[in-house]
C-alpha cells in the first residue's frame, strides 16, 4: 500500500511539474528577445577575451548562462547563438582610451537591449521576466557603464598634452594604463 502511495505521489508531482512547464511555456513570449540578449552577452564575453580582459570575459560568459537558466526554466525557446570572430588586428595598436571606448559602446548595446526585454515583458504582462531583468542585470549594468564612462574621462583629463597650436589632446599613453590597474583594483 506505501509503494502505491509513493508511486502515485511521484506521478501527482510529475504531472503536476509536467503542466507547470507546459503553462510557463505557453505565458512565455518574450524567447527572441531573450535569445538576442543571450547572443549579445555571449559577443561581449568574446570581445573581452580577444582584449585579454579576464575578469570581465568571465562575467559575460555567466551573465549568458543566467539567462539561458533562467529561459530553460521559464520553458522558452532557447537557440545556441552563431557568433563572429572579433575583429582584433586594430587591438595591439589601440590606445587605453580607444579600448575603453570599444568596452563602453559594447556595453551601452547590452545596456539598451536589456531594456528591449523589459519592454517586451512589460507587454506581454510578464512580470516576472521585467523583475529579474531590472533586479540581476539593470542595476549592474549601470554600474559598469558608469564606471567606464568615469574611468575613461580620468584617463582623458590626466593624460592632457598641450600642442605647440595651443589645442589641447588626451594621449592615453603609458600614464593612462596604469590608472586603468589600479581602478580595476579598487574596483573588485
Ligand atoms: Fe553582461
């Protein structure tokens, strides 16, 4: 008799579980929303670690995982991104401040799509999506964008050469790359 109460409970919870994903995959309509955020996350992580940029190329790559947990759980249709070599032949040629404006305009793209999604959340009345979109990534993503925005104005300002036609220029030289280590530092 306990076995039959054990196998029918297992199958109450299966059933139960069965129709909870069937349900969460009907109310989900946000997957290429998502899916293109997932391929934006993942072209970040890859940039980064075409620049050798360790840390940052690690926390893209878990910023893609969350969301792919987190649409396999919702019962979303999850596609594997096809993703583009980055171009890095300009990389070793680039000065401190070009690189920093490179990472800037890859994370305003993050930035603006993250924002795509809470959009379609908001839409489709989904509000679980629109909470854990602004709670997990919104505020962090912020965050960096200000921090880099921060750091490559400190940069420009400390590394100012006055030319013999009186202008003004930001060399972002060597000077520029040791400000960049040590706010890198204080940063983590
Ligand atoms: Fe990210």
């Amino acid at each position: 008799m306990l076995i039959v109460k054990i196998v029918f409970t297992c199958l109450l919870i299966g059933l139960g579980s069965a129709v909870l994903q069937s349900r969460s995959r009907q109310i989900f309509s946000c997957d290429d929303v998502l899916n293109k955020q997932i391929a934006l996350e993942f072209n970040a992580s890859q940039t980064y670690l075409s620049l050798s940029v360790k840390e940052s190329w690690k926390e893209e790559l878990g910023h893609a995982e969350k969301l792919i947990d987190y649409g396999v759980m919702r019962g979303a249709k999850v596609e594997v991104p096809a993703l583009m070599k980055p171009d890095h032949s300009k990389w070793g040629e680039m000065s401190v401040c070009e690189v920093l404006e490179l990472s800037l305009e890859l994370e305003k793209k993050v930035n603006e799509h993250l924002h795509e999604i809470v959009k379609c959340a908001n839409e489709s009345k989904d509000i679980q999506l629109g909470s854990m979109i602004e709670d997990e990534f919104i505020d962090e993503q912020y965050e960096t964008n200000k921090f880099l925005a921060e750091l490559l104005t400190k940069i420009e300002r400390n590394t100012m050469q006055l030319l013999q036609n009186g202008t003004q220029v930001s060399i972002c030289d060597g000077y520029g790359l040791t400000l960049v280590d040590k706010e890198l530092l204080k940063s983590n």
